[in-house]
C-alpha cells in the first residue's frame, strides 16, 4: 500500500507526506531524521489515507498542498 499522511507539529503547524511504510517514515520523522520536520519533534500523526496506487497517493498528496486542498484538510480532516 501507499499512504497520504498529515503529521502535526509540535509548533503546530502541519506536515503532508508519501510514504510506503507509513509506521517506518512516523518513526524517521521522531527520530530526526527527516530535515523538514526534526526542529518540530515530536510529532503526530493525525490522519492517513491508504491507496494501492503510488500515483494516486501522489496525487492526493499533491492536492492537500495546494490552496484548496488546504482548505480541505482544515475543513475535513483536521
């Protein structure tokens, strides 16, 4: 499976990602192993979305960065 993921964090502010092992990519995001998110540690997660298809939860990702998939998540899912 292939996952969408939001990770909140510890500023507050929300994080969107990809991964294939959601479980393993939370845990490198905790650890500090992720530049983007390891000033924010440690972080949540607070919502997923499981695709079969890679392009499909690349898409998906794409769109919850975009302005109105930020209205979206703020909206829907957070």
């Amino acid at each position: 499976m292939h996952y969408t993921y939001l990770l909140k964090l510890n500023n507050g502010t929300y994080y969107t990602g990809f991964a294939t092992d959601l479980r393993e990519r939370v845990a490198r995001h905790n650890k500090g192993d992720v530049p983007h998110t390891k000033k924010f540690r440690p972080v949540k997660l607070i919502y997923y979305s499981a695709f079969k298809s890679k392009e499909k939860a690349l898409e998906f990702e794409k769109y919850l960065k975009s302005g109105s998939g930020i209205a979206f998540r703020n909206k829907r899912l957070i």
